[in-house]
C-alpha cells in the first residue's frame, strides 16, 4: 500500500510505513517541518507511522508540505492513496475475507459428513 493521505483545509496527515517504529524519523520529521513558516502543531506517531501537521494556509499550503517530504525522501508523490480509496481498498478486503468464511462455512456445512467435505475444506 502506498502512503495514506488525508488532508482538509489547513490540516494534513500522512502515514509513512518507514515512520512506524522509527523515533529517529519522527525526531527528523518534526525538526524539519518545524523549519516551516506557518506550521502551527506538529505531531509524529511513531507507533502509528503517522503525522499530522496543522498550519496557517494564507503561510504555507498541504501541496508545498508534501512536496517537502517527498524532496527530503520520505514520501513518494506518485504512491500517495487519498483517504477515500484507502478506505475502499481496506473495506473491499475485509469483504473478500468475510465472504470467503461464509463460502467456506456454507460448503462446510452442505458437505458435511461427506466425502466431498474434505474437498470443500481445500475451497
């Protein structure tokens, strides 16, 4: 997956998988955008891999922001997922995953006590 992105006016988060785990990056990532003009609040989850940065859109735009992570090599531009196809991708593969449990169990239970059980167990 790519890098998660949500931004709304005058407010901007990003999820970097490499930021997850990683205190030096988020350290780095805060010292660096703290260098901005306009940047009000600042917060880096390591744990999550996220930043969430507010600032000042008359100072500083989400556009010159990403551009600023992606020249200092910690975002691609070309792998950024918008918030709404993040969440179409995670609900399209919690359907596949729940759909398959209830093929699975139908055939399970259509099967059972019959050879073709063990085939269906393989499905």
């Amino acid at each position: 997956m790519g890098f998660y992105l949500h931004k709304t006016p005058g407010r901007l988060r990003v999820k970097i998988p490499g930021l997850k785990r990683n205190v030096e990056l988020a350290n780095e990532l805060t010292l660096l955008l703290r260098e901005k003009q306009g940047i009000h609040l600042i917060e880096v989850n390591p744990l999550t891999g996220s930043i969430k940065v507010n600032f000042d859109e008359s100072q500083v735009s989400s556009t010159t922001l990403l551009n600023l992570l992606s020249q200092e090599g910690h975002i691609d531009l070309t792998k950024l997922v918008s918030s709404s196809r993040y969440m179409d991708t995670m609900f399209f593969q919690a359907g596949r995953v729940a759909s398959k449990a209830i093929v699975g169990l139908a055939l399970d239970k259509a099967f059972e006590g019959s050879s073709l059980s063990i085939i269906a167990a393989l499905i």
